[in-house]
C-alpha cells in the first residue's frame, strides 16, 4: 500500500475543510479557493491578478470563480457609481459556504464499498466525508466538452456593462444567442473585449454611438470588427487622405 508522508516545514496557510470536502467542486475550484484564502486580506482579487499568479488564464480563472459561486462560497454584486452606472464587480469568498448545510445526523462508520482508501488523515475515512455533505450538493454526472455559456456571457456582459454604463442582462434574447454564435466559431473572452475597446473607441460621442449595443457588436460582422483598424489607426495609414468604411 503506498504511503504519502507530508513534511511539514514553515509558512502555513490556516483554512476551514469545507471546500476541500465538498464533493460539488472540481480540483480547480478547489486549488483556486485555497490559494485565495492564502493571500493577504489587503490582495487586489481580480480576475487577471489571479490569472498573474495561475497558469489557467482568465477563461479559466472565471470559470472556477462561476463554480465557486454556484457552490455557495462566492458572492458577487455590482458596486455602482452615484449615477447608478456600473462601476466594478465585487467579490465576497466565505470558508463556509453561504448557503449552509442542514444539519446532519452522527454518520455511520459502514466500510465505503471500495474499500477503506489510504487517506493522509486516517481519523476520517470516505464515507464519513461523503456523509458530512447533504445528498444535494453530491453533482450529478457533467457533460464535457462544450463550452461554459454561462461564464463567457457574465464576463463579456459584465465587461460591455462597467466599459460603457449600461445594465444589458444576462438572459436577453438579443445577447446571448449572438455571444454564442461567436463562441461556438472559435472566438474568445479577450476577442470580444478587443471588439468592445474597438468600436467604444471609435464610436462613443459620436452619430454610431447608438450602435454600441450587443446585437451589433457580437453579430454576423464580428469578426470584421475584430480585425480591422481603428479609426487612429486608418488615419494614420491614410495620413488624413481618403475615406473611411465604417462597418454596422
């Protein structure tokens, strides 16, 4: 039988076990939350300085920040500003999840199935853990494969949201269709942010101003926007001659 001895040194990281036994979350989710609760209470927790310090990148980082949330251990709002616009997206990390477990009896001490598994605390075998979380939070079998929608559309909304003041939902029949054309093409979390940069650029205070909306930004001319210049960038190539094709 093999044996996994740990040897224990200095700087420590003291945590609750909840998430760590929470048969809900993937490994990730998991790792993520516990390098969080390592950091100090004053750490800028954004998505791309968690991102600084991880190898899985923006898509990835949100997309255990989205299974953290749904878990019960995350809280998102929107912070506005006094004109009611919004200006950033807190987040709340709780050990415990917020939504608690109902109370449970003394589990029992049957011997799991399997066979009792090496643990590196053997004073909790696998059926006390499987007994201590609420049949509920034990996930059903996921499919995988596809792409999370529901992450990429809270980000890029969220993002369309705090860059241009607007409050589009998540749900709207004429974002999310659009969002997942483009996703299910191949484009990325970071195309559809250079698009918004782009023509937030190019359009704000001016008569294609009412354009900035997700139904032209995410559509059929997506990837137009993606790849053509801005307009600092055309007149500089023109030097101040000729026309410019404004695609809507």
């Amino acid at each position: 039988m093999a044996v996994i001895r740990v040897k224990k040194d200095k700087n420590y990281t003291v945590m609750a076990n909840y998430h760590l036994r929470d048969l809900r979350l993937s490994n990730k989710a998991i790792g993520l939350m516990s390098k969080m609760l390592s950091l100090p209470d004053d750490w800028d927790y954004t998505v791309a300085g968690l991102a600084a310090i991880c190898k899985d990148g923006r898509d990835g980082i949100f997309a255990q920040l989205k299974e953290l949330e749904e878990a019960g251990y995350l809280k998102r709002e929107r912070a506005r500003n006094e004109k009611g616009q919004v200006k950033d997206t807190v987040y709340t990390l709780s050990e415990k999840p917020m939504t608690e477990f109902p109370a449970q009896e003394k589990p029992t001490q049957e011997k799991p199935a399997q066979g009792n598994p090496t643990q590196l605390n053997t004073d909790i075998s696998n059926t006390d853990l499987i007994n201590h979380i609420p049949a509920e939070y034990v996930p059903k079998e996921k499919k995988s494969g596809k792409p999370d929608y529901t992450a990429i559309i809270h980000e890029v909304v969220d993002y369309l949201n705090q860059k241009l003041g607007t409050r589009y939902k998540y749900d709207s029949k004429n974002t999310v269709p659009h969002i997942k054309a483009r996703v299910n093409e191949g484009f990325t979390v970071d195309d559809f942010k250079v698009v918004i940069d782009k023509k937030f650029s190019d359009w704000k205070e001016t008569k294609w101003e009412k354009y900035l909306r997700p139904e032209t930004l995410f559509g059929t001319k997506f990837e137009g926007y993606l790849n053509e210049k801005s307009f600092k960038q055309q007149m500089q190539s023109d030097s101040g001659a000729g026309s410019t094709t404004l695609y809507i």
